[in-house]
C-alpha cells in the first residue's frame, strides 16, 4: 500500500462527501481491498470498460478515488479511465509518473505492476498511456457537440473539416446501427498523431506492422486515433477512415465488445461512406478488380486468417483484399436479410444472447455457412475492372508537392497483356508527343485509347482532360475528368482540375471537388486558393478569409509547440470532484481536468471553482484549499445541480 506524505484535506466535508457520493452513485461497497479500495465495484467497472462502457466505468472510478484517494487500486484504475477519456497526463501525474509531478513527490505507482489490481490492468496500458501522454502536451482541442478533436499545428486543417465528417458519421451511421453512443455527458475523443511513429506509441502496434499493412487509424481505448495526412506521401481517405473507426466504437458499445473481427470490419467498411451518401459504396474500382481476380484465382484470404486484427495481415494487398471480403459479406447480408439486419445482431449481442445463435438466428447461418455462401455469390458476380492496382500508401512524411505525384510515366505499361493492342499504341504516341510539348496533337491518340481502355485505367483520363484543357476545349475536359472522379474520387489531381474547369463560371460546383480533394489531402495551398475563389465570387466573406488562411498555413512549416510550463509551487493540491470535471484554481483562466493530481501550488488558501455536467445537467461546487510547503492537500468534493444553478448569471 502506498501512502502520501503528508495528505490533509477538509474534515468537515468529509461526513457530507461520503453521503452525497453514497447517494449520486448507489453502488455496492461491501467488499474493499486491504488499502480500502472496493474490490466488488472496481471489478464491475473492469468489466463495463472491457465492454467499452466508459460512461457508467467513470462513475465508479470518480466514486472509488474520492472515498480512497490514497489507494493504488482505485488510483491505477482511475488512471486507465482517464487514459481512455484521453486525459494521458493527468492520468500519469495521479500515478506518479507525470510531467506535473513535483520528483520527490511521485508515488511511482507503475513499479507496482501486476500487484495493482482489477486484474494486474496497469501493464497492459501502461506503455500506450505514456506514449500518448508523449503528444497529450501540445495537443490543441476543437470541441463539437458529440466529439474533442485534438491535434497538433497544422492539422487544424484535418480537424476543421473533420467536425462535419463526424458529427454527420455520428448522426446517420448512429441511426442506421441504432446507436447513438455519446448522448450523455462523455464526448468521444479523436486523436490526430503527427507520425507513424506517435499512432505505434498510442495503440501499441509496431511501426513496422503499420507500414506493412497500410494501417492509418485505429479505434482503440475509447479513442479514434489516425494519423496526419502529412505523414503520408501524398494524404489518404482521411475523412471516410474516421468514419470507419466511428463505425468500430459504435459496434463496440452496441455489442459490448462482442463482434468478431471479420464482422467488425464488414460493418465498419460498408457503413463508412453513410456520412456522405448511403451504406455499401465505400468498396472502390482497384478494391472491385482485386476481389475478381482472388475469386478467379481462388486466393480468398479466409476469414479466420483476420484475426486479431487486419494490421497482422503481411501486406497492404493482402489488407486491401480481407477489407473487400468482409465489406461484401456485410452487403450481402443487408441484401438478403433486409436494411436493419446489423441493427437487430447488435441488439442482440448486446443483451447477452450468444454469437453463435445471433449468426444462426438473424443471418441464418454459422459463421463456415456464411463464408460459403459468401463465395459463391462472388461467383456470380460481374466486377469492376481496373487496370492498373491501387497505389501502396506511403508512410513517409509528405514533401515540397503537396498535390501529389501523378503516377507512373508510362501508363501504356500498366494495361495488361489482354488489353487491344491498339490502344497500347495509341497511348504510347499520346504520351510521346505530350512530353515533347504537342499537347494539341497528343489529344486524338489519347482520345483513340480512352475509347477502348475508358475509366479503367484512371491516369489516363485524367491526361486526357489535361490535355484537353490546355487546347481550351473545356466542355470535353469536363465531360472525361467528371466520369475519372467518379470512378476514382480519391483521384485528388482529377479533383482539383475539375475545380479548376468549373471555377470561372460555376463557381458552387466547383466547391464539391475542393472539397473531396481536401478530404484526401487538405494540405494543397492550390486547393484552398480556389477555395476561396469561389466563396468570394459567391459572396461568403468569412469563408473566403478562412480558405485564405488555410493556404498560408499550408505552406507554413511544420511546428510543434512548446511543452507548455508546468505550474510551480512548493505545495502540491489533490483535487478531486464526483463527477469528474473541470476546476479553476483562484479565478485563473485555464481550467485544470479532474482529478488533478499533485498540482504545484504556492503554499496558501487557494479558492477552486468546479464544474461539470451529470446526465446533461450542469452540476458545480465550489470551496477552498489550504496548501502548505512540502505537502499534498487533498480537496474532494461531489458536484451538485444546485451548487450550478446558484451561479449560472
């Protein structure tokens, strides 16, 4: 058991915090620890966070550390709460280790490993904690009604745009799945890491099986974490990923964590394009053609092969192709077994009724029954074709071109030995006389080869409308790129030509390829230029200031900021509220997250202002806290609605 040194607080509350606390929670406390922890209740909460019930989790953590503030148990378990709610420092500072921490104040409660229980829980999350708390200093945060976004520098680009991605993903997926996940008061976390290097720190994979897999985001501890779309060569499906990991936390609290991973991200992928458009059309053109071909070839990757997560698998190929099996197996259910067949599975799983029955009774079959049928309806069916493969993504860190390369040189090389020979000439000759400066001439051999080859080779549409646009025959650029980006949307090169033809005179079309670019990549200062051409030819003054700073920022350094200065004082406060919340200490401006744990204080009374929201009621308390040189002081205090009402204006 660990002990602080000197640990005081205000006995004449402490009667009245037992009560009320007693009496907000009602929860069992019968069975404690040999330090007075409840044994009984923190083995529940384990059980609802495992469940990824984070919610009902934080009750019993806040209740457990304000009755025993001094044990390890409730300590490192309020710590992994924190962790999950993504307050990495504060949770290291309460287990002695954080950069709040006066040095001969830590308790240094992580030593105690396995010993902390429920369960031995810290060193499974210990590593992920610091490694997240690593970045947790610098983070700014953009609050949304159901979301904190927190990021670094400039990814308040991806930030920005991210809020209508989310709260959209939020309202229509929630519909569809039934489950509207954050109506409380906890909002969920998203985490934007910087680098590959920060994702590995946060979710515990290794750099190496992030790269290997093509892995950019993961839905883990509560938190959707992803990483910049700076961190890659040329940006990623940025805004459909958050969609995917949103979809994985919903599945998750609907099911309490009972899903396996097959049908985890079946669901996540069929549903991550409903944010923008409806279910079921996330499976893309190369994703299509590498299904055919694995059906032809009979190299279906099989589904106990995906597990415990996609990021094992050996290749991007071979991730690309496990996503597109279980996306189709999903699609199949919904079509064979009706719009809310997921829905009804989710309900089920989540009052308890076993997984083999829910396969068995709401989509008719065991999960082998179900992995037969899903190939033989592949069998059947017609796909799309595309030519060349998608591009591996790469994780290095974007360079001086920030719009992307534009692909392979020879394109001609990229069609397969079946494709007419004659189009293989004709673009052969396109791209000779393009690169030599005859863009008018190359036109016609361009034009001969799309007529055979079409969408299904992407680059050359894209080329073609080039090529057009340079000639100034505008109408037919429009026509080729507009069918390239609907076939291929994450094309960002067609996208921002397709801006660039519909600008000069229709300028709110030209808003929804802009948009998609940024979606892709939002860090091209050409697209924010455009931008906010168009929002100025249509009147929108505000939007036109910001899309102009946008593109400043695009071409500003990259900066990290500095560790902000920790307080100083040679008193140390423990500050404490049920429920958790926010505490402003002598009317300072910054707010300090509860609970704040060995705080550098001057030596004196400091007055402490608390605030938070139970049940989306705003509950607050207010006192104060005498603070002497050398020692810890202990301020507990359980928030009241009355307390809030007394000081609302």
């Amino acid at each position: 058991m660990i002990l602080s040194r000197c640990l005081t607080c205000a006995p004449r509350r402490a009667l009245a915090v037992l009560l009320a606390l007693l009496s907000f929670f009602a929860l069992d406390l019968n069975v404690a620890y040999a330090d007075g922890a409840p044994a009984a209740s923190l083995q529940r909460a384990a059980k609802l966070l495992d469940d990824w019930q984070l919610e009902d989790a934080m009750g019993i953590a806040a209740q457990a550390l304000m009755q025993n503030p001094t044990s390890p148990h409730a300590r490192a378990f309020a710590a992994e709460v924190m962790h999950q709610r993504g307050q990495h420092e504060e949770a290291l500072a309460l287990l002695g280790e954080g950069r709040l921490v006066a040095p001969d104040g830590a308790d240094h409660l992580a030593r105690h490993g396995d010993s902390l229980a429920p369960g031995g829980r810290l060193p499974h999350f210990l590593p992920q904690l610091r490694g997240s708390a690593r970045y947790a200093a610098t983070f700014q945060t953009l609050p949304t009604r159901h979301f904190r976004i927190r990021y670094q520098d400039k990814d308040e680009l991806m930030a920005f745009y991210a809020q209508e991605v989310l709260e959209a993903a939020y309202a229509r997926i929630g519909s569809d799945l039934d489950a509207h996940v954050s109506e409380g008061d906890e909002p969920i976390t998203v985490e934007i890491y910087p680098d590959v290097a920060g994702l590995a720190q946060a979710t515990g994979l290794t750099v190496q099986e992030i790269e290997t897999s093509g892995t950019i985001a993961v839905c883990k501890f509560h938190r959707l974490m992803v990483i910049s779309a700076l961190a890659t060569a040329t940006g990623y499906a940025w805004a459909d990923t958050l969609a995917h990991e949103l979809t994985h936390l919903m599945v998750s609290k609907r099911s309490r964590n009972t899903v396996p991973i097959w049908l985890h991200e079946g669901i996540a992928k069929y549903y991550e394009t409903r944010w923008r458009d409806r279910a079921g059309i996330g499976l893309s053109a190369y994703g299509e053609s590498a299904l055919g071909r694995a059906v032809k070839d009979k190299a279906l990757i099989p589904f106990a092969r995906m597990h415990p997560s996609m990021a094992k698998l050996p290749n991007q190929h071979d991730a690309a192709l496990a996503f597109a099996e279980v996306f189709s197996m999903v699609q199949m259910l919904v079509e064979q077994r009706g719009s809310d067949v997921i829905a009804k599975a989710l309900a089920q799983l989540g009052s308890g009724t076993p997984l083999d029955t829910v396969l068995e009774r709401t989509f008719g079959g065991s999960i082998e029954v179900l992995e037969q049928r899903l190939h033989g309806a592949l069998k059947k069916k017609r796909f799309r074709t595309a030519y060349a493969e998608a591009n591996a993504l790469s994780l290095t860190p974007m360079g001086s071109d920030p719009g992307g390369a534009s692909g392979a040189a020879d394109l001609a090389a990229q069609l397969p030995e079946e494709a007419h020979a004659e189009a293989k000439r004709m673009l052969r000759l396109g791209e000779l006389l393009s690169l030599r400066g005859h863009t008018t001439a190359a036109i016609d051999p361009l034009e001969r080869a799309y007529a055979q080859v079409g969408v299904r080779l992407p680059q050359l549409g894209l080329r073609l409308a080039q090529a057009l646009h340079a000639a100034q025959q505008t109408a037919r650029a429009k026509e080729i790129v507009a069918k390239t980006v609907q076939a291929y949307p994450d094309l960002t090169e067609a996208q921002n030509l397709y801006a660039s033809l519909l600008l000069p005179h229709e300028p709110r079309k030209a808003i929804a390829p802009l948009r998609a670019s940024c979606l892709h990549n939002p860090f091209n200062p050409d697209v924010h230029r455009m931008w906010a051409q168009a929002l100025e030819a249509l009147g929108d003054g505000d939007g036109q200031a910001r899309e102009a700073r946008f593109a400043q920022l695009c071409q500003a350094p990259r900066a990290v900021a500095a560790v902000p200065p920790a307080p100083q004082g040679a008193g140390r406060a423990r500050l404490i509220t049920a429920p958790w919340g926010t505490v402003r200490i002598d009317a300072e401006p910054h707010p300090w997250a509860t609970p704040a744990w060995d705080l550098p204080l001057a030596p004196g009374s400091h007055r402490l202002r608390a605030t938070a929201s139970h049940q989306g009621t705003p509950v607050a308390g207010e006192g104060t806290v005498d603070v002497a040189a050398g020692g810890a002081s202990l301020w507990a205090m359980p928030l009241s609605a009355g307390a809030a009402a007394a000081q609302s204006p």
